[in-house]
C-alpha cells in the first residue's frame, strides 16, 4: 500500500510568516489535514509530523519522515516577502521527486492559483539548501502554495474551503504519482437523487386496459399513474 508523510511546516511559538491576519502554522495545517484525508480516502497510508497546534522542529519532522520510510514526502509551507504564486522545491538531481513537484504544481494551477514554477536551491556545497530534501531518505518536496502578503493569493487561501481545496489539489498531485486514479467524492443523497422503488400492476398494449386497471386501483384506493 502506497505511503506518504507529510511535514507541516512550523507550529506552536514558531508561526511561520503572519500576514493578512492569518498565521502560516495554522494555514499549513488545514492545507495539510484536507491533504491527508483526501489521500486517506484513496487508501493511502498517511504519516504527518502534527496534526495540532503544537511545536514540531524541521529536525524532528525529518526524523520521524525517515521513520515512517513513506514513498514520499512532502512539507506544506505558505509564503511572504513579495512574491505572488505557488512554487516547489524538490532535490536539485530531478528524480522521482521532480515528477512529483510537476504533478502538485499542475494541480494547483487548476484550482487558479499562478506558477513561479519548480526550484532547486543548492548549499555552496553543492548539496540541497533545504534539510527536509537533503535529508528526507524519500523522495522529497516542499510546496509554498501562496504568499500570505499577495491580495491575489490571499483571495485563493483565506477561507476554510480554499485551504481544503489547495489540500485536495496537493492530493491529486500525489496520487497521479502514485498511479492511484482519482475519484470525486460522492454527493450525498438528496431528495431529488434518492432511489425509488416503483410498483408495477400491469403492462397493455391497449390504453383502455391500461385506464380500466387505473380505475380498479382508483376504487381500491391506490393511484395508479399510466406511463408508456
Ligand atoms: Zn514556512
């Protein structure tokens, strides 16, 4: 069964960026909660590194990441300082993980949110500049979805229901890599869709055969409704 672990950047004193009266500890999480139940609901199994408020260092979520040995991992932050739109990082060699970034990147863009596109960022050693790449033993990716000081991304990202959809679009990336097909979630029944169950008295090829058994129901105190 397919795997993921997904690292919820920031928490507890650590908010991450603050901007627009939202917190990004927060913002990353409801990202990630809607991630993890869309992929739960395909059946996939799901690690994270929280699922609250509460402290949790890079250090950590890396550790328990490995621990977990997920056939990907993927970090969930937002942005700020002057930018506008969703970018992704993953190791700087390509691999698995580029396809990944792709695939997240191309499902995001979907829900209406623009692209600065899929970045590598390299140490002057050479070795990846992000510690949950460059030590993740998965192949690894961290999405900044929005930048929290943009009005354009703001309006993507501010309600319940948009951090759920970027949640479910993270999702999609991650199943299209995995090769799981994604299903749309049932609606629930309304009236209107709701089976009915119809009872039959008799079949003519006659319609006044078909009245006269109108009528006997009529008389019996049924109503009787004459389709063909
Ligand atoms: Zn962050």
């Amino acid at each position: 069964m397919a795997k993921v672990f997904i690292g919820v950047g920031h928490g507890g004193a650590d908010n991450g960026a603050v901007a627009n009266g939202l917190k990004e500890d927060n913002l990353n999480l409801a990202i990630a909660l809607a991630c993890r139940d869309e992929l739960a609901r395909h059946d996939v199994t799901v690690g994270m590194s929280r699922t609250k408020d509460e402290a949790d260092p890079l250090a950590d979520e890396i550790k328990e990441c490995n621990a977990f040995a997920p056939d990907y991992g993927v970090e969930i932050h937002n942005n700020a300082g002057g930018g506008d739109g969703v970018e992704i990082f993953h190791h700087y060699g390509g691999g698995k993980g580029k396809t990944l970034a792709q695939n997240v990147i191309n499902e995001i863009v979907a829900i209406g949110q623009n692209s600065r596109g899929l970045k590598t960022k390299r140490n002057s050693d050479g070795r990846d500049y992000y510690g949950w790449i460059r030590q993740t033993t998965a192949p690894a990716i961290l999405v900044e979805c929005a930048f929290m000081d943009n009005k354009n991304d703001i309006a993507i990202i501010d309600t319940a229901a948009e951090q759920r959809q970027m949640g479910i679009a993270i999702a999609k990336g991650i199943l299209k890599t995995l090769g799981i097909k994604w299903v749309a979630e049932k609606e629930p029944a309304t009236a209107n869709t709701k089976k009915l169950y119809r009872v039959q008295v008799g079949a003519y090829s006659e319609r006044k055969n078909a009245e006269e058994m109108q009528k006997a129901l009529k008389a019996a105190g049924f109503e009787g409704v004459i389709v063909n």
